[in-house]
C-alpha cells in the first residue's frame, strides 16, 4: 500500500492529491463514526505515533511528486491524520518541495492538543468535522474513544480557530440523526467563524442511507446566515487523472 493517491475529485478541495499517514488496511482514528466509508473502527485511539515510516512516505512522495497535477494535497486517508505523530516533518518537506496549498481533513479532536495545533497551523487549509450539537448527538453519530467530551471537543476547535490563520472550514456530515437539528448546529458553528460551511450526506456507500436533495436544502435553509456555504449536492463536476487507481479504491473514499 503507498502512502500517497490521487489526485482524487474532491467536491471540496478540486483535485486534491492524497497523503495518508496511516496507511493500514483497516482505519485507525479517534472516532467510530456511524456513515464512516471505511468501514468500523476496530483501532479506536487517541495515541499518537509514528503509524508509516518518514523515509517511506518520503520516497512515495519524492517519485509522485513531479508527475503530480494537482490544486492542493490534502492529509487524509485511512483514519484520522493528526494521530500520525511526523504530520509536522511531512509538512516540512512538501513545503520545500512544491508551493501547492496544503490542507488536511480532521476530525478535529486533536485541536486543543498543542503540538498538533502547531502542527496545523503550518497548513493553508484544515477542514474540521462538526457533526453533533451536544454530548448524546456526539455519542450517536461520531461515537468518540472514552475521554472525549462534546463540550471539550467544542472548546477545542473554538481556540483553534482563533489562532489559525489559513481557510477554515467546517464539515458537517447530514444524515437522518442529526437532520432535524440543522438550527442547533448551525448556531454552533456560528460561534466557530468559519471561513466555509461545507454541507455533505454520505453518498458512497456505508451503513447510514444519504439525504436527499430535499431535505438537505431544508438543512441549507438553517445555514443562510453563512456568506460561504456549499453542499455536496451543488458541487461541479471536475474530471481527474490519477496517477494510480488501485490506490484510490484501497482509501474507498475518493471524494474526500
Ligand atoms: S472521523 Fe472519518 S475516518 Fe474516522 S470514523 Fe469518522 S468518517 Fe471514519
């Protein structure tokens, strides 16, 4: 398995070329999230360490590199990057090597942590999952490893958020749990300023059935108050060219 796909279509992001710092046939992550793609979490931590060798993804990147077309590389992959402990000696790395922007898609409970904030404060753009609005709504739908609590999780991405001076945007995951509370947390996520409000359901497949078209412009309704909102549903059609297929469907999530 490589360290490194794509450049995957990413409704959000364009053609977004991968990293994974995982890397494992079955995800790691600090979440058990009930519309994940990737399948359950058997490996459910908060610990973070060194999951794939520096030297590996440095040589995955030093022979993709030159033949990349891609509008930004973006740190996802099988689990949650921020557990990867050389996130930081990566970003290093790729920012001497390419002025592409470079962005990560977190779950966001490593925010408050203060070397991960670091960390991310490096990168020209995170975008932060914001599912729930309090403490049962967090246990159903992204269903945390033990210890973490909403209201800490919020207070996390809250600071963050002040300090962090690239594009903020908050991902928020519509599916039929949390579908009638748009308003609760749509008032949440006004108080984490968000650069962009990113509107999604699940539309690969999982174990959670997607919204439909109706019923997430009900949700958008909710959210009008957010100059920059977009929605998975109004997303343009880019074409990509990977540089190896097999290693996108290894992640099964190639919009992301
Ligand atoms: S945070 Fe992402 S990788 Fe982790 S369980 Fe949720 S959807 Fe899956």
């Amino acid at each position: 398995m490589k360290t490194v796909y794509g450049p995957v279509l990413s409704w959000r992001l364009g053609r977004s070329f991968g990293i994974d710092l995982i890397c494992k046939p079955r995800k790691v992550c600090s979440f058990d999230c009930i519309y994940c793609q990737l399948g359950k979490t058997k490996q459910k931590t908060l610990e973070r360490k060194v999951y794939v060798k520096t030297e590996r993804i440095l040589k995955d990147l030093n022979e993709a590199l030159p033949r990349v077309r891609a509008d930004v590389i973006t740190f996802s992959g099988t689990g949650e990057p921020t557990l990867a402990k050389n996130l930081g000696e990566i970003i290093d790395f790729l920012k001497k090597k390419t002025n592409l922007p470079l962005a990560i898609l977190t779950n966001s409970t490593l925010l408050a942590n203060k070397k991960v904030k670091d960390v991310l404060n490096r990168l020209d753009i995170v975008v932060a999952k914001f599912d729930a609005f309090d403490e049962k709504s967090f246990k159903k739908i992204d269903n945390p490893v033990k210890g973490i609590l909403f209201k800490e999780y919020f207070e996390g991405i809250q600071n963050f958020r002040r300090g962090f001076l690239g594009k903020f945007a908050l991902q928020i995951m519509f599916i039929k749990e949390n579908k009638d509370f748009a308003k609760e947390i749509a008032n949440l996520a006004k108080k984490l300023s968000p650069d962009e409000i990113q509107i999604n359901t699940p539309l690969r497949p999982c174990k959670a059935k997607p919204l439909n078209q109706k019923e997430i412009k009900k949700i958008k309704k909710e959210f009008s108050g957010f100059t920059n909102m977009i929605s998975v549903y109004g997303a343009d059609k880019l074409k990509v060219l990977p540089l190896d297929l097999k290693e996108i469907q290894k992640r099964k999530r190639p919009e992301s």
